[in-house]
C-alpha cells in the first residue's frame, strides 16, 4: 500500500491519476468489434465457434437444459439453498420500495396528462463465470427485473471448459424461477442477446458485469438495446478516524482486492499510525488468503490518504465517487449527509461490504470508475418505461391553438402549425 499525505489542492490531481480509460484499447475494441459482426451475420454459428475458441467447449445447444437446472439445484447444500431464500427475501423487501406509481393531473379544463408505469418486456441478465462464478449475482440483477414485472428474463453465463455452468448459479436461478438460462459469455453472448440468433430471441436490455470484453460489447451494443453500465473493476473507499480497527479495514479492502487485479483498495484518514497498521496488516492477511495471487498484484495499486480532518476525507471521497463507500467512524450516521458521490454507503464498524454483496437487501450492482457523480445503483427503475400521455379537448386545444401555431411557425416547422391551424380555423 502507497501512504500518501495529501493536501487539498492535490484532490483533482489523484482523481486524474486514479481515473480509468473509458475506452480499453484499440485490439479490444476491434476484436469485439469482428465478434460482434460475426454474431449479427452468422448467428448460432458464430456463437459456438468463438465459445469453443475462448471457453474450450462446443455448446450445443445453446440453453441449459431443465435437467442440468434439476442436478444443479440438488447438487448444492439445502443449506445453501436456505441463503438464497433469505437473502431473495430481504433484496425483495428492499427493492419493492423503489417501484414507481402512473399518475395523472389536470391542470385545466379540458386538460389530462399523465405517466405510465410499463416494464420492459425481456432482458438478458450476464452473471460472470471466468476467475469466479456468482449466484449473488442472479439474485441481484432477476429481483428488480421481477419486481418490475419484466415478463422474459434470460441468464448468460460461460460455463467451464466441460460445458458445466456452476451450481450455484443454476440454483439461484431456479429459485427464483428462471428457466431460459444460456451456457455462453464473452461479447459473443452480448451480441446474441441484442441482435438475436435461431436459438436467442433478442431482448430489450442487458444488464451485469463482466470483463472488459463484456463492457466494450455492452457500450458497442447500447442504441440497438439498453444496458445498465459499463462496469469497470470494483471498488471501495474507506473513511476512517484514529479510533478505527486495522484489521477490519484491511479485511474490507482485500475483499474487494481479490475480485480483480486492478481493483480499487483506498484508505482515507487524518491518522498516519492509522494507515500504517493497515498497511502491515494488508500483507499479513493476503498471506492466509485463497486468492492470495490476484491479491498481491492487486496490493500494488493500494492506496492510503492522509488528509487534514474528516471533512477533507468526505471532500476527497466525493471528487473520487467510489463504488463503495465505508465509513469507519465514530458514530458515522450524522456523516451521511455528507455523502454527494456513491454507489453504496457502509456505515459503522460492523457493516461490511460483504453484507451489501450478498443479501442485506441494497443492490450490489453499482457504478464504478467515478460514475457514481450521475449514475446509481441497479434498481426496479431500470426495468421500467416511463411513457408519458396527453388528451385536450376541442375548448382546451383552441385555448392554446395562437401560441401553438406562432411556436412552430418561429421554428420553421409550418406543418406543425398547420396541423393545428386545420382544427381550430
């Protein structure tokens, strides 16, 4: 871990230096770009050869079967099986607060408006399954769509070099009732989802992380399809006073350090003896982990920030708009309006970010890379329409119709003028 004093002058500086390429580089950019042509041309063909090029396995057929779903579902602990339930029921309670309501208004005789609340009508979920396989992620991106009232939902998800997606994944999804599930990730899978194949009906939104290839097939996609974001690699600030407990903390950053070699692990602290321990404790732990590889090339990227006081901290973290964000402070609560720029927001010593991952009912799908300062987190929102409705009378129409016709005739547009003019001449 690099400890750095900062002053507040240096703020923009270390966002420049910690800021990702929005774009990966150009051989990524045109691979997917190839991949993707291929799909749209070449459809089912064109899937299978580049999941055996990549994953090692020619998936035929594409979709998983109800039997795979069955041995799946057995195979797992009933314990296990316990977990997905309670934690479906608690993102549940939490994400059915967020679903919007139609409303109308009629600011004049005459005059009704309003907004209606539609879902979508299918999406494509991508749950990750190359360094590590996701059942947390099934639940986190199928609840809100369900809520929603999303009618089709499709899982993508690599399977390992045998044609096996793992367990896990295939027992979330049949908890919850999902049954189109497809053995392919990659931007082969992207493509397929959005343009469609003979075996994939297209969808009208793709959500969920993956690598860099799935990021760049996702941004190349979007326009034909929705998606939630281009998620880059995770992330978690901490804030924390003197009084703060270093292991904990250093537990906390590794926990993200070990998803991706460049992930974000940052310290924000008035206190250097703080940081310090931190540091040393960062090692000692990554020694005993699984992921200890993945965790010391991650190390590398580590940083700790000495600030003048906590309001600085709370200033630094929202130019830095992290994915995470644990306050490890006395009494943090009070904080929390101090918070501009976050995906999610951990307070206390005893709220890790695991509780957020994995089933305290907040979505773990969050904007990363600084795109917390105007996106949020995925929610019931993303898997509805809002469509808007309007209805005049003859009376109101003609009450408005001089206006009407001097606006568009100002724009140039005649014809929109003209289409009121026929009716209130």
């Amino acid at each position: 871990m690099i400890i750095e004093q900062l002053k507040e002058k240096d703020f923009i500086r270390v966002k420049k230096e910690l800021s990702q390429n929005f774009l990966p580089e150009k051989s990524v950019i045109d691979t997917v770009t190839e991949i993707l042509g291929d799909v749209k041309n070449n459809g089912d063909d064109a899937v299978i050869r580049y999941t055996q090029k990549f994953d090692g396995f020619k998936p035929q057929p594409l979709q998983v079967s109800n039997d795979e779903m069955d041995l799946a579902y057995k195979a797992v602990p009933s314990d296990f099986i316990n977990i997905l339930q309670k934690s479906r029921e608690n993102i549940e309670r939490f994400h059915i607060n967020q679903l919007p309501k139609s409303w109308e208004i009629e600011p004049e005789n005459g005059q009704k408006m309003g907004q209606l609340v539609r879902p979508l009508e299918s999406v494509a979920l991508y749950v990750p399954g190359g360094k590590a396989a996701y059942p947390s992620s099934v639940l986190m991106n199928a609840i809100p769509a369900q809520i929603a009232g999303v009618e089709r939902i499709a899982i993508l998800t690599p399977a390992d070099a045998n044609g096996k997606v793992n367990d896990g994944v295939l027992a979330a999804a049949k908890v919850l009732g999902i049954e189109e599930v497809y053995k392919i990730g990659g931007a082969q899978a992207i493509g397929a989802a959005a343009m469609g194949t003979d075996s994939i009906a297209a969808v009208d939104k793709i959500v969920g992380p993956g690598n860099i290839y799935v990021a760049e097939a996702k941004r190349q996609v979007y326009g034909l399809v929705d998606i939630d974001m281009i998620a880059g690699p995770s992330e978690v600030l901490v804030i924390a006073d003197d009084d703060a407990n270093p292991s904990w903390i250093a537990a906390d950053l590794l926990a993200q350090g070990e998803h991706d070699e460049r992930a974000g692990m940052i310290l924000v602290t008035p206190s250097v003896r703080l940081a310090e321990q931190v540091a040393i404790e960062l090692v000692k732990q990554t020694e005993r982990l699984s992921r200890n590889k993945i965790l010391m090339e991650s190390l590398k990227y580590a940083k700790a920030y000495i600030v003048e006081n906590l309001d600085q901290a709370f200033d630094l973290s929202n130019i830095l708009a992290p994915e995470h964000l644990e306050l490890q402070i006395n009494d943090p609560y009070p904080y929390l309006d101090k918070v501009k720029n976050a995906g999610s927001v951990f307070l206390g010593a005893f709220t890790p970010e695991t509780l957020g991952d994995y089933m305290a009912g907040p979505n773990h799908t969050l904007p990363t890379s600084g795109a917390a300062r105007y996106a949020s987190p995925l929610g019931v929102y993303d898997f509805i329409k809002r469509p808007s409705y309007l209805s005049f009378s003859e009376s109101a129409l003609n009450k408005v119709s001089t206006d009407l016709q001097v606006f568009a005739n100002l724009e140039g547009l005649t014809a929109h003028a003209n289409a009121v003019k026929v009716r209130c001449s």
